[in-house]
C-alpha cells in the first residue's frame, strides 16, 4: 500500500508538502564556475537528502546534461544558469528561494 501524505492525501511519491514546507527557510543558489579547461559547471546549492538526488536527476534530465551530487552540491556540466530557475520553478519550488547569481 502505498503512504499517503496525511496533508494533501496524495500519494507521498507525488506530493510536494515536504518541499513546500522547507520552503520557508531554504535559500536555493544558482551560480556558474569556470573548470579547468575552460568548461563551466552550473552549481545548485541548498537541497539536501532525497530532494537532492531527486532534483538531481530531473535536472539532468530536463537540461539534458550530465551531472552529480554530494554534500548538498548539485554539479551540473555546462552553463544552464538561465535555465536551472525555470527548471526548479517546473518542479514545484518558489521563485523567491532561488538565488541566481
Ligand atoms: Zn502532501
């Protein structure tokens, strides 16, 4: 059987009060770093535990590009910062969290 979120009643798998809820006190940051050989990584910084692998994947996905995470770090290859905000919006968290710098 699957766990229904007591909040929504949705199915936990779909539901996003957990994000919602840690809306309030997270800050989301978005800024590029240049690597070696000139190659720019797009971090997001600020998610942590299943949050962060889940929006890892969807990030990789809808950019199309390889990436990783640890240590609450989402390293994504390539500039996507443009992109990224839209990416999180389409995901369910506030604008007003994310920081694009
Ligand atoms: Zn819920």
């Amino acid at each position: 059987m699957a766990d229904i979120c007591p909040k929504c009643g949705l199915p936990k798998e779909i539901c996003v009060c957990d994000i919602l809820d840690r809306e309030t006190n997270r800050r989301i940051k978005v800024y590029t770093e240049k690597k070696k050989f000139r190659k720019f990584m797009t971090i997001v910084e600020g998610l942590t535990g299943e949050e962060l692998d889940k929006t890892t994947k969807e990030l990789k996905h809808v950019l199309a590009c390889g990436g990783t995470s640890k240590n609450g770090v989402i390293e994504l290859q390539g500039n996507h910062k443009n992109n990224v905000k839209k990416a999180l919006l389409s995901m369910g968290y506030q604008e007003d969290v994310i920081e694009v710098s």
